[in-house]
C-alpha cells in the first residue's frame, strides 16, 4: 500500500477504508459495532474532495478494509519539561516529587539551547506518529519565562505546515497577581498564546480552595478578558475532597459571561466527591461550555501513590458522566519522560489505546472515537482538525486493523501517516540524540 501510494499522484481515491462513523460527517453508510463505516475517499491537491459509501471509486490504493482517522490533536502537553528524566528523576513518582525534581531541573539546566534541543525531540516524535496539532503548556517562571516563551515562537514558526503549535502559560494562581501577573498576560498575548494556571498557590499541591481563591480567580479572568484571551487551566489534579476549583471556574465563567474557550484538565478529584456535588459541578461546567482534557495516563502513574501500597483508584475524572451531559471530553499526551510521568513518545495512538483500557472507552464505543481528534479539534480552536470532510487537510492516517480490537491490540508501529495527500517520509528520533544533554552516552 505504501509503494502504492508514493506512486499515486495529487489526484486519487483511497477505497475501501473503514472510519469511524461520528468523523465522516454527512457519509451515508452502515456502520459496524464499532461505530465504523466502510467508505472510499477522494484526495485531490494536498485536501479530501469526497467521501462517499465504499464501491463508490472506480479505482485507486485499495486499504483492504483498513481503518483511516483524521491526524490526531494533541490538546494538552509539556514540551518544556520533556526528556528531562535521565538527569531529573522523581524518585517517590508523586505530584510533590515531580514538582522539587523540575523547579530544581529548571534552575539548574534550563537554558534556550536545552529547551528547544528536547522539544524539537518532542515534535518530531508526534509528526512521525501523525498528530497535526499540539498544545504545550510552558512553565511561565519570570524572569525564566521570556526564554521558554522565546524558543517556543521560534518552534512554532520552524514547525508551521507540519505540526500547528499552541502555547498557553503555567503557573500557580497566585503568580498573577499584581505586575508581574499582567507582565506574564501581556507576553502570552504578544505571542498569540493562551492564559493557562494550576489552581493552588506556589509551594502547594491541589487540596483544599487557598484563601483568596475566588478574588483571584476573578483577577486571572479579568486578565484573559481585556486581553482578548482563551484559557487553559489545570484544575484539581489530586484525591482530595477539599479541591472544588472546577465547579467555582464554571460558575465564574458563567457569572462573567466570559466569551472565550475554556478548557480544563485533569479534574482528578471530582471522582470522589459526593454524587449530589459532582452532579451539580458536571452541570454547570456543561452549562459554561468547557471543555475537559483527561491525562489518563499521567494521572494513573502519579496519583494515589504510596510506597508499599497498592493504588486503589484510577486517578482520573467522571468522563463517561461529563460526556453524558454534554461537555466536550478530549484524552491528551500530557507529560513525556519527565517527573510527572517517565513514559510516553507523543504517541496519541497510544494514548487512545490506553485511555480505552483506563477509562472504558468501550462496549460500545460510542461518539469517544472524537476524543483525540474532533473533540480536541474543536476545544483549542482548530475546526478544520479531526474530522474526514471535503475540503479538509488530506492529512490522514492509515491502518492495517480493520476493527477497534485489532487497532487497540497493538501499537500501530506499521501505520501509514499522509500529509497534503503525499506519504510522510518520517520516523520518530533517536534517544541518543539527547544523550549530550544529560552527560550520559553508549
């Protein structure tokens, strides 16, 4: 298929494929158990002209009933932190040791030069794997921040065309208050970012609501607002009851009538709050239109950490209830080989495998296929990312599994990634590309 392919020209159809259903809008064909349909596409000049029931092309690649999905989106990462794990380990694997291993990485190794060689790492291990868009968050220290902020415009020019990269700043609640917070919300708007926190205050981990919270959370709104921005916030990563920011930022949102896209992740806590709270909390958050990134993988290897002790919970939040309600539910890469989390490759093949398993994703499927493609699409303002539509980018990805169980058994590794219609000559860099950077070798 793929000498096929490299043979097949600007113009030409792909038939019998199978897609999920919920991302072909307007095809008109059965679907399978799996919430898949079998079609053909057409691919004209780098963008899909058609897609129409299989048997519809009279000729073109044929994909043998292989599955196609729209370039995945990547709606909530860390490029800054990423790969820093051979020189910053976390050696309790919890949310407190993460936070000491980076600030203390950070201050030590941080330089543009160290920055830029381990996100550009990162960036090309998600274009070989097929994601079209990223959004990174970027620890948004002052003064430090105005070097992460530099290298990351310099990235996002150097990777436009390949892989559209959002930026959205980083720090705890408590750093925009006064000067310096305007300072930091007026360089996020001078590089086209979005306005993004962790709800607790410096030195603290997401417990109970500081004090101050809500007069603060007003000021971190008012902020966005006058300068035009989104907001991107991360929001009770933690098991404890007393984190309640979720249902306070809908309820601010609301109050406000604030007019940009909100997107939270992780809402860890929300799972073990009472049913009547975490109900009326999933209730105003649909009502305020935010969007929920789950980090699912992230949040299993961090949380409910004890050594010795058996974790008891997933650490993840109420998707299946906060989908049910209509709120727009993505899963997401987050962390990548540093102290929040020691594994990953950008893989969002990956991730949606994993979140299937974690998260039970599955029996049936439902419209979840949208969770790493359409629904990110949509969250971070990319509406021409995650479906298989006319006019659309050709950029696809291409599998041999025909069914969910055969795409989810196995890591993909002979997948076919499509960029403007042309098969990507691109595979994922060499670890020891970094190896200068920790001192290490062989």
């Amino acid at each position: 298929m793929r000498s096929a392919l490299q043979d097949a020209g600007a113009r030409f159809w792909l038939k019998d494929a199978r897609a999920p259903a919920v991302l072909v809008p307007g095809l008109d064909a059965p679907t399978d158990a799996d919430g898949l349909a079998r079609l053909d596409i057409r691919i004209e000049d780098g963008r899909i002209a058609a897609t129409a029931p299989a048997g519809t092309a009279p000729d073109g690649v044929d994909c043998r009933g292989g599955q196609i999905w729209p370039a995945p989106v990547d709606a909530h990462t860390h490029l800054d932190k990423g790969h820093i794990w051979p020189r910053a380990r976390n050696p309790r694997g919890d949310f407190a040791g993460a936070i000491e291993a980076v600030m203390a990485d950070r201050a030590r190794a941080w330089s543009a030069e160290d920055i830029e060689a381990r996100a550009d790492f990162s960036l090309r291990a998600a274009y070989a794997h097929g994601t079209a868009a990223i959004r990174t968050h970027l620890d948004t220290y002052m003064p430090h921040g105005r070097t992460t902020w530099g290298v990351f415009r310099k990235l996002r020019d150097a990777w436009a065309g390949r892989i559209e990269l959002q930026m959205s700043s980083i720090a705890p609640l408590d750093r925009f208050i006064g000067d310096a917070g305007a300072e930091l919300a007026d360089m996020v708007a001078d590089a086209g970012g979005v306005l993004g926190m962790v709800t607790r205050h410096s030195g603290h981990i997401h417990d109970d609501l500081p004090t101050g919270f809500q007069e603060e959370l007003d000021h971190f709104f008012s902020l966005a607002e006058s300068r035009g921005l989104d907001i991107d916030l991360h929001v009770d990563e933690s098991g404890e009851s007393g984190a309640r920011a979720l249902r306070e930022i809908a309820l601010t949102a609301l109050r406000r009538g604030f007019k940009g896209r909100i997107q939270c992740g992780h809402c860890c806590s929300l799972s073990i709050q009472p049913e009547d709270f975490a109900r009326e909390t999933i209730a105003r958050v649909a009502e305020a239109g935010i969007s929920i990134v789950v980090l699912p993988m992230c949040n299993m290897y961090l949380q409910d950490r004890t050594p010795g002790r058996t974790p008891r919970w997933r650490g993840v939040t109420l998707v299946h209830e906060l989908r049910a309600a209509g709120v727009r539910v993505s899963v997401a890469s987050d962390n990548t080989r540093d102290p929040f989390y020691a594994y990953g490759d950008l893989d969002m093949v990956e991730v949606f495998r994993e979140a299937t398993r974690i998260l039970h994703l599955d029996h049936p499927f439902g419209d979840w296929h949208r969770a790493m493609s359409a629904a990110p699409a949509e969250a971070i303002g990319l509406p021409h990312r995650g479906l298989i539509s006319p006019g659309a980018p050709a950029d696809l990805v291409l599998f041999s599994a025909r069914v969910m169980t055969e795409l989810l058994s196995r890591p993909q590794s002979d997948r076919i990634v499509l960029r403007a219609g042309r098969v990507q000559d691109a595979t994922p860099p060499d670890w020891r590309e970094l190896d200068a950077l920790f001192g290490v070798g062989g």
